[in-house]
C-alpha cells in the first residue's frame, strides 16, 4: 500500500500532508506579510498623523502564534479527527482568536487614550496611567469569560458563583480596595498630580507615579517612598505646586541700648529694603516685643515667584542689605548677653 494511503487517527497521509501544508503556508504568508508591511509603515509612522502610527501598533501587537490556532483549526477542517483531537484543536482556536483579540483591543484603547491625549501634562498623566490599567482589567475580564463560554463553561452560572464568592474575597481584600478606590479618587478629584511637590505627614518630595495601590514620593532627600492611597486620602496633603505666592517671616533683634527714634524708624528701613528687591511685596514689619536679651522685630512679606531657591535668594538680599542699613546708621544686632552685678558688702 502507497505511504500516501496510510491511514493515521482516521485519516490518510496525504490528508495530513495537504492540512500541514496549507497550516504552514498560511502561517508563513501570514508572518511574511506582517514584517513587509511593518517595514512598508515605518517610515509614515514618522508623520505627523496618528492613523498610521495606530495600524503599526496593532500589526506589532498581532502575535503569529496566537493566529496560528485559528490557522491549524481551518486547516483540520478536511480531517476527520477524534473527539479529543477535535476539541482540543477547537478550544486552541477559541484560546487563540479571542486571545489576539483582546490584546488588539486592549492596544487599540491604549493607543486611543495615550495616543490622543496630552500625556505630556502631569494633571493628564496622572489619570491616563490609572485608566489605562483599569480599562485593560475590564477587557481582559471580558475576554476570559468569553473564552470560558466559547469552551463550552456556562457563565451565567459562573458569574453567579462569583457574585457570591466575591463578597467573601471583598471582605479578605478590603485593604487592596481600599487603595484601588482610592486612586480612584486621586484621579478624579486631582489633589495632586505627577510633578507635583507635596508633604504628608512626615513625607516631603515629588510626585511620581500614582499606581492603583501605591502611591510613588521621591523625598527632598533622595530616596523612593512608597505610600498607599488610602492612607494619602486620610491625611493632610499639602500641595506645594500650586503655591501661588511664598509667604516669609523672619525675626531679629536690636540691642536695648538703640535709640528709640532709632527703633521707631526700624519697620520703614525694613519695608524700603524689601520693596526694592524685585518680584517680592511688603507685608508687615513691627517692634514685636522686649526679649530676654533685645528688642525683638518681626517682619512678614510675600515672594511672588514660589519656587523655595527664589524666596531664599530674596531673603539672602533683604539680610544683607538690612545688615548695610544698620551699620550706616549705627544701629547694632542683639545677640545673647548676660550683665552680672556685684554687690560688695561692707
């Protein structure tokens, strides 16, 4: 008997050969197909349009050995196999088909709400990260049980399952969903974004990611601290990026031996210093009370500019100049004394 007429799980050689033969040839055309027009889109991918950018994308994204199950599931048509090859074969085509799928739907909103968004803005930033992953949850959700009802697994009976599952794994998870919807609530209510300079309790740094659990703080010293989102609702967040204007205050003190018509034209020397120095506004500037060793002034004025260098630039100027005053018109800095008195007795 020719090999060709050999029979093999019920079907002859030559019905394997031809389904192997056009498995391979399609896989292949497919695979050959998707490098030159991969190649033939690079160069447009430069331009300014979206559109092309979209379909290499997606044609990256396509994964041949997920297009092969459908492949191999088409060509098997022409055999006649047994139940257990069948359906193994089928359930590879379902895994494949709704696989590849998702993961073009996935891309496709990915690049629909990165692609076409200002993700350069640190307040767009923010929320697109978060969405992106909870949107990518939602679909591949989606396409698992669509795969489950596509292998034959009732669904509805599973969803119901989970529905009571579900509380129970809600009140074990309480403190992961707690911070997911918590990031929730930093996306949407924006308290601060990526970028962002903030203090919490006794964390201080920028901002640099908010992930669904965590939230990621580079501290004015250097180092990475990670806090969760619900502990960063519960506390007191304070946003030093959108500091309007820097208020300062600073306090010196003359000596007690200063003249009072001296003392008494203090506060204008202060206000003319300031009001001379650019982009900072003159607030206030009293004889604030007799200290243990001087007479105590405190001054308060507003740098413009909120940025901490500029206002300690600002106050390195009004200290020098303040300094130049004093020692123009003989007024003398207090500084800790002490008088001792002795009392001879006769």
């Amino acid at each position: 008997m020719p090999i060709n007429d050999a029979i093999i799980l019920g079907n002859s050689v030559r019905l394997w050969t031809a389904a192997g033969a056009q498995a391979a040839l399609f896989i292949l055309g497919f695979y050959l197909l998707k490098l030159i027009v991969k190649r033939r889109l690079a160069d447009a991918a430069k331009t300014a349009t979206k559109v092309d950018d979209f379909i290499l994308d997606g044609i990256s994204h396509t994964k041949v050995w997920l297009i092969a199950f459908p492949i191999v599931y088409l060509a098997t048509r022409i055999l006649t196999l047994p139940p257990f090859a069948g359906s193994l074969v089928h359930a590879l085509m379902v895994v494949g088909a709704f696989a590849q799928f998702g993961l073009w739907l996935s891309r496709l909103l990915q690049f629909w709400i990165t692609g076409f968004h200002r993700v350069d803005d640190p307040r767009v930033a923010t929320s697109t990260r978060v969405i992106v992953l909870l949107v990518r949850f939602a679909i591949w959700s989606a396409t698992l049980l669509l795969i489950l009802d596509g292998l034959g697994y009732d669904v509805t009976t599973l969803l119901a399952g989970f529905g009571i599952g579900g509380v129970a794994i809600a009140f074990a998870l309480q403190a992961i969903l707690g911070d997911l919807f918590a990031s929730i609530s930093i996306v949407m209510d924006k308290p601060f974004v990526v970028g962002d300079f903030i203090s919490v309790d006794l964390v201080s740094g920028t901002v640099e990611q908010v992930g669904l659990k965590t939230t990621r703080v580079r501290s004015i010293s250097g180092e990475q601290v990670i806090v969760s989102n619900s502990d960063l609702l519960k506390s007191r967040v304070r946003n030093f990026h959108r500091m309007v204007d820097r208020r300062q205050l600073f306090t010196f003190g003359v000596m007690y031996e200063t003249p009072v018509d001296k003392v008494a034209r203090i506060p204008g020397m202060v206000k003319e210093i300031i009001e001379a120095i650019p982009e900072t506004r003159f607030d206030r500037a009293h004889f604030k009370a007799f200290g243990a060793s001087s007479l105590e002034f405190e001054v308060v004025w507003w740098m413009l500019r909120p940025e901490l260098p500029n206002a300690m630039d600002a106050q390195e100027q009004i200290n020098l100049r303040l300094m130049e005053r004093f020692a123009t018109e003989e007024i003398v800095f207090a500084y800790p004394t002490q008088t001792l008195h002795v009392v001879r007795q006769v």
